[in-house]
C-alpha cells in the first residue's frame, strides 16, 4: 500500500496564504504523479494541480496564477503553496498520487485536509 499524509490546512482570511505539504510512504513503489484536489461542500471534486515525475504540471483555471505546486529534495513529497486566497477556495483539500506497484499503476489519495477562508 501507499500512504498519503496531508497537513498545512487552516483557517486563514481572504488574500491570505496557505502551504499544503504531502507525504507518500509505503513499500515497493514508484511514483508517477502527484497533486491535489478540492471539494466543497455541495460541489464535486475538482482537480487543483498535478505534478508528474517528469516535470509536467497541469492547474485548475481557477487557481492558475495563485497556486504553486512542487515537490521537495525528497521526491515523495509534495506541496501547495496557496497565495491570494480566496472565500471561495474553502474546500476540503486531497492529495493524490498515481504509483506503481508490481507494475500496476493505480491512484492513491490522502484524508484531506480542512482550508477555510473567511471574507
């Protein structure tokens, strides 16, 4: 199995910023991809970065230009820097991996993690 840990989310006001931190543990995998998504209350899950081993990042529209997606000197961990927060980016945030084991790739995600912005 892979383990996804969130943590970083918080309660902070409109124009704000939050980092998001993932960490991916386990035994006897490689990683693919990593990223994060989002759902709020009443709203389906939407995606709000990716990030591919081979460097290719890909942003939801309505984050594009605030967020920021990257991975540390450890490659199994990833994070979300959240700037110009918005009332509307409150949402419980995932993060999400695709990794491969015993060459079978499948998607793993986290717990979540709370992101409240007030107005």
């Amino acid at each position: 199995q892979v383990q996804l840990v969130e943590s970083g989310g918080g309660l902070v006001q409109a124009g704000g910023s939050l980092r998001l931190s993932c960490v991916a543990s386990g035994s006897d995998f490689s990683l693919n991809a990593m990223g994060w998504s989002r759902q709020a209350p009443g709203k389906q899950r939407e995606l709000v970065a990716t990030l591919t081993t081979g460097g290719s990042i890909k942003y939801g529209d309505s984050v594009k230009g605030r967020f920021t997606i990257s991975t540390g000197n450890a490659k199994n961990t990833v994070y979300l820097q959240m700037n110009s927060l918005k009332p509307d980016d409150t949402a419980v945030y995932y993060c999400n991996a695709i990794a491969t084991r015993y060459y079978m790739p499948r998607d793993y995600w986290g717990q979540g993690t709370q992101v409240t912005v007030s107005s």
